[in-house]
C-alpha cells in the first residue's frame, strides 16, 4: 500500500471531529503555502506586467467604482 493510500485510508476512519479539524488545518496549510507562492511570485517579478495593466487601465479612467 502507498503512502497515498494509508493516509486515504486513515483519513476514511476519522471520526467527524477529527475529520473537521483535519480539514481546517489543511485549508489553513493551504492557504499558507498559496500565500507563499505569491509572496515568492511577486520577489520573482512574474506580477509585475499585471500591476502595470491594472495601473494603465486605472489612470485611463477604465476603472469604475464596484
């Protein structure tokens, strides 16, 4: 049996609050990692072209108010 497959199987015995809190700590995780990605996207510069549209759309009146 895999990894994978343990951990499924694990998680099929989980009571509902445990199934629960697992849930919550790995939307929690993630989040996390997500926000790191960003994080590590922006350092890179890969967001910087989508900055600069949003800039240029906004300062040529593109934008209206939501």
């Amino acid at each position: 049996m895999s990894d994978l497959e343990q951990i499924e199987a694990a998680i099929l015995s989980l009571s509902s609050t445990e199934f629960e809190q697992l849930r919550l700590w790995f939307l929690d995780l993630d989040y996390e990692r997500w926000d790191k990605q960003i994080e590590q996207d922006i350092e890179d510069g890969k967001l910087e072209a989508f900055a600069q549209e949003a800039i240029a759309e906004f300062e040529a009146g593109h934008c209206r108010e939501i």
